[in-house]
C-alpha cells in the first residue's frame, strides 16, 4: 500500500498541476453572486449552461474597468487559474474583462481614437490655457444630472464670483452627440462671452458615455475657440472628449475645482504676495535707515563746525609752510647767487687788475696783447688798468 499523502500535500500538487496548465487564458460566461465587500474586491461566479467557475477581480484591478459589473453581464474574462489551498477549490484571478456585446463599441473607439490621432486632434500644442480666474463659465450637460449639482455645490463653497450659466443637452442614448454639439455651439453664441466651457456627464458604462466618444462630438470640441473642459464620469472612465479638450477633469466636481478659484486660496495667495513684496521694502527701508543712522553719527555732521575749524587750521598750516618753502627757496637762491659772484669775480680780469696787472690791446683792432710782434712802432695802444685807462704809442719794441 503506497504512503498517504497529508490533504497539504495533494492540495499543494494539484495547485502546481493547475496554475502551470493554464496560464493566462479567457473564459466567457454570465456573471452570478456578484459581491462587493469594503476591501474593493470584486468576488462573483462565472457560469454558462453546465458548470461554473469562481472569479475574483482584485482592487487594483476593479479600480481600472470602464464599466460598472453587475449581475447577469456576459464577460469575456481574462486571466490565470488559481487553487485557493484554504478550501481546495479554484477560482480565476480576472486580470480584464470585457463585457460580451460591446466588442464593437471598444473596437470602434479604438480605431476612431487611432485616426484622430494620425491627424493630431490630441496633440498638446492644440490645448488652450485654462483662464487662471474665469468669470463666466458655461456647462453643457443634462439639468437634472448628478453632474451640474456637484459642479454647482463645489463652485459655490469655493467662490461665489463665478457666474456659472448651465446649457441643456442630453448626454445619453440616441441624439445625445448632436445635442452636446448644439449645447458648444450655443455657447460660443451667448453674450457676454465665456471664459471657458465645461462639457461633461456623471459615470456609467461604456454604453452612457459614448456619446463623448462620437466623431461629431469630438470636432466640435477641438474646433471650439473657447477654452473647453471635458468632465465625463469618474476617474476611471475616458472618452475621446477627455483627449481632445484643453483640459480633463477627471469628475464634475474636479472640473469645479480646476475653473472656480477658491476665495481663501486666493487670500492666503494674497497674503503670501503681500509678504513677499513687503519684505524686500523693509529690508530696503532698514538698510536705508542704517546708513541714515551711520551718516548721522559721522563728526561731518554731528560736529559740522569741527570740519571747518580743522579746514582752516590746515590752511594755516599749509600757509605757513608756504612761506618757509619760500623763505627757504629764495636763501638757498641767495646763496646758490653768492656761490656764482665769487666764482665769476674770481675768474673776472677786472680782480686780476686789482691785484696790480693791466691789460693792454690795440686801439684798432681792440685785440689784447700777448708778444711784442703782435706791434710795430707808431701802433696806438690802449692800456686798462683797475681804475682808468691810458692811451700810448709805440716808440720802440724789444
């Protein structure tokens, strides 16, 4: 008798067996015991005819489907096999699901979406800015929606100084997209003109919101030369409206919050702009005040008499010493003179003749003398002596 396997063990093999046989695989079949517990986990049996299977969508993954599950959909779930050891059933962990029926509304809105990108409906450059503080805005979208209260509700608890003009359109079923387009062209008609326009609906199934995914809806918006704001069911849910507007809000109540500028934001904005302009001037006004303070306490003018008594002792100072520069200058002038008249009276023949010599030269010709060839008997002389001259004439020469 072969060994028994513990209830672990055989649990443990099949869950191996199973999960490796089927990975990622679809199944298709109607939804039954749909539950909704508060993890955000969605637990339901998929079933057909014959058999049935238990499912489980995890948060992550419920938070992404673009429908609403609900009993009795015919899913195409895709997935893996998973043993829950626990109990030692299986179960499929749907990874995406598609509701049976509408393959052609995704496949539509697929190459829709491919052909108005190929001729850059959704390109950024195209986007307008969203007016910063907007004083008219209009809403296109159905009066009695759950969209225009949220809108309203938030816009009023954020300010009250945005005029918001509500445009009827249906935003479901057969003529819904012409009536939106109607709703974009009646706003760009009413006077005095808007700021910006808010095109939107609540959630639903892919189903309720296609209308934002029809062509016509589409150009409309991306012909609209007012800033338009697409807000079009929850977070999880995108249109082509959502892609082609200047901005996508990703509920009404968003689109509230991005266009209505909050009162105590802009106040605290204020008070931020205030500080910050003010603070620069008091530094300006302490620094000035500073080197007013430094200035005053300067002697110039805490004592401005002190200035023009050291000015004028300066002067005096300087005066002085202009007078011995000169006193000195002309000294040393004098001396410098002094020097020079010895020099000159010593080299000066008139001291030669002091001494007792006299100088003689020719009368015609005014040359001194130096031998006596320089005469001839009968020349006229003329003789210098230190005080006076004498007038001869050669009788002889030797």
């Amino acid at each position: 008798m072969p060994q028994p396997w513990t209830v672990s063990e055989l649990t443990t093999r099949v869950k191996s067996t199973l999960e490796s046989s089927f990975p990622k695989i679809s199944v298709q079949g109607e939804v039954t015991d749909l539950s909704r517990p508060s993890s955000g986990h969605l637990y339901f049996t998929l079933k057909d005819a014959q058999s049935q299977v238990r499912g489980i969508i995890w948060r992550s993954t419920a938070a992404r489907l673009p429908f609403k599950l609900a009993n009795g959909q015919e899913l195409i779930c895709f997935g893996d096999v998973e043993v829950y050891a626990a109990r030692g059933t299986y179960q499929l962990v749907v990874r995406k699901a598609i509701p049976q029926g509408l393959g052609s509304l995704q496949l539509a809105f697929q190459q829709l979406r491919e052909r108005l990108t190929a001729e850059g409906l959704f390109e950024p450059h195209r986007k307008q800015p969203i007016p910063s503080f907007p004083r008219r805005v209009a809403f296109v979208t159905s009066p009695g929606g759950a969209a225009i209260r949220d809108f309203l509700e938030v816009a009023a608890r954020r300010s009250a100084a945005v005029q918001i003009v509500l445009i009827p359109a249906q935003v479901q079923g057969q003529g819904a997209a012409e009536s939106i387009c109607r709703g974009i062209e009646a706003a760009h008609r009413i006077r005095p003109h808007f700021d910006a326009i808010v095109v939107g609906r609540g959630g639903g199934s892919l189903e309720d919101l296609w209308c934002f995914n029809e062509e016509a809806v589409v150009r409309a918006i991306a012909a609209a030369t007012l800033p338009v704001v697409s807000a079009v069911g929850h977070e999880i849910d995108l249109t082509l409206s959502d892609l082609v507007a200047d901005r996508r809000a990703l509920t009404p109540s968003e689109a509230a919050e991005l266009l209505v500028p909050s009162a105590d934001d802009l106040q605290q904005s204020l008070r931020v702009l205030h500080r910050r302009l003010l603070r620069p001037l008091q530094d300006r006004l302490q620094i000035a005040s500073d080197r007013l303070s430094a200035l005053q306490s300067r002697p110039v003018f805490a004592r401005p008499h002190d200035g023009v008594q050291q000015r004028r002792r300066l002067l005096d100072e300087l005066d002085l010493r202009a007078h011995r520069a000169v006193q000195n200058e002309c000294r040393r002038a004098g001396e410098r003179l002094a020097t020079a008249t010895a020099a000159l009276d010593a080299l000066s023949p008139l001291a030669v003749l002091h001494r007792g010599y006299s100088v003689t030269t020719r009368s015609d010709t005014g040359k001194p003398l130096h031998r006596s060839e320089d005469v001839q008997v009968g020349d006229r002389l003329h003789t210098r002596l230190e005080q006076g001259t004498i007038e001869s004439q050669v009788t002889a020469v030797e």
